[in-house]
C-alpha cells in the first residue's frame, strides 16, 4: 500500500489511474486532483510559446512579375487531381529548422533543413520533390523548429507557396503586407519580403513554385 507521504505527493506521476476514475464518478472537477493544474498550465504556456506556422499563396507570375504578385490564404486554393512537383524557390531562417513531406502514415522525407554545426547555422541546398494526388489530396508538411513543431499543407494546384514560420510574441503580418521579389544569387529565385518596405522578413520562411509535371516550369 501507498504510504501516507506518497498520497500526498501533488506530483502529475502521483495521480493514479483510480483516483482520476474514482474522481470522474463522483463528479469531482480534475482540476482538484493534485498535479492536474501543474499539467494544465505547462500545456497552456507550451501553447502560447509556439509558432504560428501559416502558408500563403498566389498563382505562379511571370518572371518579370514576380514583385506585382499577390499572397493570399492557401487554404482558399481549389485543389486538383494529378502529379505534381514542388520546388523550393526560396527560403531563410536564423535559427534550427526541417521541413519534410508527409507522403503516408509512416512515410516522411526531410527535403530541407537548417541546422547548427560549430556554432554556425548550415542550410541544405534548396531541391524539389513529386506526389501524387490522385484524390486531389494535398501534401502535408512536418515543420520542426528546435523546441516545437507543427503541421502545415500545400494544396495540389499549381502556385506560390509561401510557408511562414512566425515566433509567438511577434505579431503575424497580413498577406497583403508582404510581397516577393525575384533574385537570381545562389539558386534563390525569390525571396519574402515587406511590401512596404522592400526588406526581407526576419522571420524564418520557406517559398516553394509548384506545378503539374506535364506543365512547363516557368520560375
């Protein structure tokens, strides 16, 4: 049997799996158990520090058009059925960060990262990858920074995606504050930036051109 020092442990392991059932039939709040609230507010503050991870799109502008292109909501984009490919066209970060594509339950694949390495932060160089979705599905994206992580989806239609990874303090722009602007250094064909003022958000993003295989590429 418990001692009586050990029923009076408030510790979250303490809390058996009888005394929560006990608790729930006598109507009791959980609240009121020991360790509960603990639980609670450490799920609420781990809440409130992650990112908010948010994913934009316009349709693919010419290559001379690139600064008059508009963001907007990607989950408005109608999907449709086919193969397609996605490309990174972009991408910056100051801090860890891997995104890897949800092919199926138990199929992931890290197509980008960046990663610390004696003090300095190494980015992987920037690829492409296919998926069929022959059910108009869309690909899911796992998107780990070094203390959370989260979920977010690139619709299957052709586009700009913009996947921004905005830290929890800092308020999320509007997608009509910011625009892209073509590069041509180091493999980079765009970047995220204010459309107020022309510079680079400082918040970790990724950029991705996504087309049907049969289509021609034209960014």
């Amino acid at each position: 049997m418990d001692s009586q020092s050990d029923r009076n442990k408030s510790t979250p392991q303490s809390i058996s799996r009888r005394r929560m059932l006990v608790a729930a039939a006598a109507g009791t709040g959980l609240a009121l158990l020991p360790g509960v609230a603990a639980l609670a507010a450490n799920a609420t503050a781990a809440t409130q520090l992650a990112p908010r991870i948010g994913m934009g799109y316009c349709r693919t502008p010419d290559a001379g058009a690139v600064a008059a292109a508009r963001l907007s909501e990607a989950y408005r984009v109608t999907p449709r059925r086919g193969s397609y490919e996605l490309r990174i066209v972009g991408a910056n970060t100051r801090e860890p960060l891997a995104i890897a594509a949800q092919y199926a339950a138990d199929t992931e694949h890290c197509f980008w990262q960046a990663w610390n390495e004696c003090g300095l932060l190494q980015c992987s160089p920037l690829s492409r990858i296919r998926w069929s979705a022959n059910a108009a599905n869309p690909l899911l994206l796992n998107i780990r920074l070094a203390a959370s992580s989260g979920v977010a989806q690139v619709a299957a239609q052709a586009g700009i995606y913009a996947l921004t990874v905005v830290p929890a303090k800092q308020a999320p722009p509007t997608w009509q504050s910011l625009a892209l602007r073509a590069e041509t250094a180091d493999g980079v064909a765009m970047r995220l930036v204010s459309r107020a003022s022309g510079q680079q958000v400082d918040f970790p993003y990724a950029l991705f051109a996504v087309r049907a295989v049969d289509e021609p590429q034209r960014i």
